[in-house]
C-alpha cells in the first residue's frame, strides 16, 4: 500500500472556536478546532450512541459464554467501558512522536475478536477460560507493537480481498449468537426458545427498523439503543426484566486488576488471536486513511504507526482490568464523514463520557439487565450489518478475476465450517482445534495463505494491492 506523501506540515495545536465566528483556515485545521459546548456535547453524543452497542457487546457474549454471574458481567461491561475510553483519549491526544493518530478515531474491543475468543473459552477447563482469553490478547498486543512500525509492507497481504472474507464472517459466524438470545439466552431452561421470548425479540427488531426507516438525525443514528430501551420497558410488565444487577452494583469502583485471574497462556489461542490482530490492524489502518482524507489531513506512515502502537498499547494493558483487542470502529467514521464535525476533540470528549461510564459500574449494570431477547431482536442487526460491511468491501474487490472467485468461496467455506458442523474437527489436536473451530481465523488464514499463491508465489510483478477502504 504506497502510504500518501507528507505534505506540509498543518498546524497540530487546539485552537478554540469563538460561538459568533469560525477562525481562520491558516490560523486552525478544523481537525484541531476546539468547538463551544453547545456544539462539542451533541456532537460527542452522537459518537456515543453510534459506538456504545458495539463497546458493550464483546464483553456481553464473552461473559454468557463463560458463565459470569451479574456482577460479573457488570465488572466486565465496566473495564470494557474504561478501557475503551482510556483508549480512545490517547488515540485523540496523543502523545506526539509515540502513540495517537490525533484524528477524531475512535478505539474500543473489537467484534472480530469474539468468535476466537469463545473457541478459546470452549476448549479450556471451566474457571481458566477468562486466563487463557487474557493470555492470549496480551500476547496479541505485543506483537501489534512490534509489527506496526512494519505494518505498511505487510498491508499488500490483506488487500479488501481477504478483509472483505474475514468481516463477512465475523457477521456470518456471530448470527447464532442473537438468535440464542432471542430464544432467552439459557439453552438449558425449560422455556427456551418460547414464543414470549421470540415475541420481545421481534418487537424490539421492529421498533429498531421503524426508527431507522422514520428517524431524522440523531433519532436515526440511535435506533439500536432505542431500540433496547423500549424493547426493555416492554418487557417490564412481562415480568422478564431483571433489575437485581442494577440494586447490587457499585456506584463508583475501578476494575480491580486481573479480578477474573491471572493470564495464562496457550501456543494455539495465542496464534488464534495473532491472526485476529492482523486483520484488526489492517482494519484500522484503512480507517486512518479514510478518516485522514474525510479530514483534509492525509494519513501518512508515522500517523498509521502512532495509530496501531495505539491499539497494541490498549490491547496489552486491557486484559489487566478485563478489556479484549481493540481496534478502530469504522462506524465512527460514518460519524464523521456524515456530519463534517472534524474536530478531534469531540471524540475526546466522547472517550472521556466512556471513561467517566466504566468507573461508575452502575451505569454498566444498566446494560446486563436488558432482557436476552431484547438483545437478540437488536443484536440480528447489529452482527447483520457487520456482514453486510464484509459484503460492500468485496463488491470493491475484483470478483470478475476467476482466481478471486474461487478465493473467497472457499475461505467461505472454510469459515463457515465450525458454523455449520460444529464437531467437525472434533478428532483433530488441540491447538488445531482453537485455530480452526474459529471461523474468522480459519477464513482469514485460508483466504490470506490463497491471495500469497493466486497473487504473489510466482508472479513476476510485485503489484500494490488495491487501496484499502473504511468498512
């Protein structure tokens, strides 16, 4: 990927923005404008509510599937929370010369992780799941930080070809997961999968899509958590709220450093999650870029670097407090481009609101007591979406090649493998069954191993792989 070349240098200070005058384009780039609050705060909201669903649905899956009790769940929504906000204000601010793009980016657990994570929890003895995840990702983020400085010769091996395979499965092989919990969650409870559960999950679905389809602005970009909100009050009078979390929870605490146990760490998850981070660090180098040009302030090698030691930074120091891999959220992006609120400060400030909800575990609990099905009507279209990113990133991918229709089908395949048998790699070895009954990682692996020999072994031109797009 030939990274763009460094033009003059724009001015990086804050600057402030008078309420009756915008100031000077030579004096302050809009990326550094300090906006008054009456505009800084909504927009700071709607970065909120674009990325809130998605920073709390990690550690929602992860949790059930390792069984965490609700104060459990609610310390883990919390570190996710915090870790996200810790992560977001370094990538804003940054640190000049070492971390932080300076761009309005906004880094938080990635759901590419999630598939490898619970692959790693089904292979571990009951009480050393969360150790073997922590290991994992802590390993993950060292080799973030010593591959980023590298990173721009390696971006030639995930063209939209093969990141285009692993989004679409990470929608793909997520599905089951909202369709559980529209079921109520408990596979093991006698009314699993009864038509009241299935009921709340369709009306929440509903009230989701009416607002997107109706909603103007802000309503529009909030459908999913209003969605979540009616869809609990809803299920109230039902009596299938659980309210016992939020009477329990902490007003005020900071995540206790490795409360769900020491890392341990395992040779397969560890390549499990190696494999994931690459594909989380090409993700968020095609959000800086995207982000650089919606900007007007081209991302150049030193920005993608300080961006990515970024995510290699929150990724290893995460798991002591209960985070998982972070990346970029390219819904964030979206934000941004939609808006024209440039101003890297209002992510800041945005990082900051996530920040103050992770050391205020009450406000997490808030999020443990939405009913399963109200998350399940919700959650078809969020992991839905997902795949639809994956879809949009191939139709940009060349598949009128031959090679690369034979390429994607059978990453496809091998990816969707795990989903539609799950046993079939019951007889293999341990760590093969980590790497492999992951369906991102086997996708990615196989679609990354075919573009080295459709593309690369034995060409005689070393041609640069297609630009990469925000997804």
């Amino acid at each position: 990927m030939a990274l763009p070349a460094k033009g003059p240098a724009p001015a990086e200070g804050p600057c402030s923005t008078p309420s009756t005058a915008a100031p000077s384009p030579a004096a302050c780039h809009p990326v550094d404008e300090k906006l008054p609050a009456s505009r800084l705060v909504p927009a700071a909201l709607q970065h909120i509510a674009a990325m809130y669903a998605g920073v709390v649905t990690p550690p929602l899956i992860i949790g059930q599937a390792v069984g965490l009790d609700a104060a459990g769940m609610t310390r883990l929504i919390a570190a996710g929370l915090l870790i996200a906000g810790c992560a977001t204000i370094l990538q804003t601010l940054g640190v000049r010369g070492f971390a932080g793009n300076r761009l309005p980016f906004v880094n938080a657990a990635s759901s590419a992780g999630i598939a490898p994570m619970l692959a790693i929890a089904e292979t571990s003895a009951p009480g050393h799941q969360l150790p073997a995840i922590y290991g994992a990702v802590m390993v993950a983020g060292v080799f973030c930080l010593a591959v980023g400085p590298f990173f721009g010769r390696l971006l030639r091996f995930f063209p939209p070809l093969v990141t285009g395979v692993v989004i679409t499965l990470i929608g793909v092989t997520l599905m089951p997961v909202p369709v559980s919990w529209a079921q109520g969650g408990d596979k093991t409870a006698a009314d699993f999968g009864s038509m009241r559960y299935l009921a709340l999950a369709g009306f929440t679905l509903v009230v989701v899509l009416l607002f997107q389809r109706f909603g103007k602005g802000f309503l529009k970009q909030v459908a999913l958590l209003l969605g979540l909100l009616i869809g609990t009050l809803a299920a109230i009078p039902f009596g299938m709220a659980d309210f016992s979390a939020l009477r329990e929870a902490p007003i005020a605490a900071l995540p206790a450093p490795f409360a769900f146990g020491a890392p341990e760490f395992q040779p397969a998850a560890i390549l499990s999650l190696c494999i994931v981070m690459l594909v989380l660090m090409t993700e968020s180098s095609a959000g800086m870029l995207a982000l650089g040009e919606i900007c007007e302030r081209p991302s150049d090698g030193r920005t993608i670097t300080r961006g990515l030691r970024t995510d290699g930074i929150a990724t290893l120091l995460g798991p002591v407090f209960g985070g998982f891999p972070t990346s970029a959220f390219a819904q964030n992006v979206g934000v941004v481009s939609l808006t024209r609120v440039r101003s890297r400060y209002v992510v800041a400030v945005a990082g900051g609101a996530l920040l103050v909800l992770g050391a205020f575990p009450v406000l997490g609990a808030v999020v443990s007591m939405v009913p399963m099905p109200v998350l399940g009507g919700a959650g078809i279209v969020l992991f839905g979406s997902i795949a639809v990113s994956g879809i949009r990133t191939l139709s940009e991918a060349g598949l009128d090649d031959s090679s690369n229709i034979i390429l994607v089908a059978v990453a496809l395949g091998a990816g969707i493998i795990p989903l539609a048998a799950p046993t079939f790699y019951a007889d293999f070895p341990a760590w093969a069954q980590t790497v492999l009954g992951s369906g991102i990682s086997a996708g990615a692996l196989v679609a990354v191993l075919l573009n080295l020999f459709f593309h690369h072994l034995g060409t005689r031109s070393r041609q640069t792989a297609p630009a990469l797009k925000s997804s």
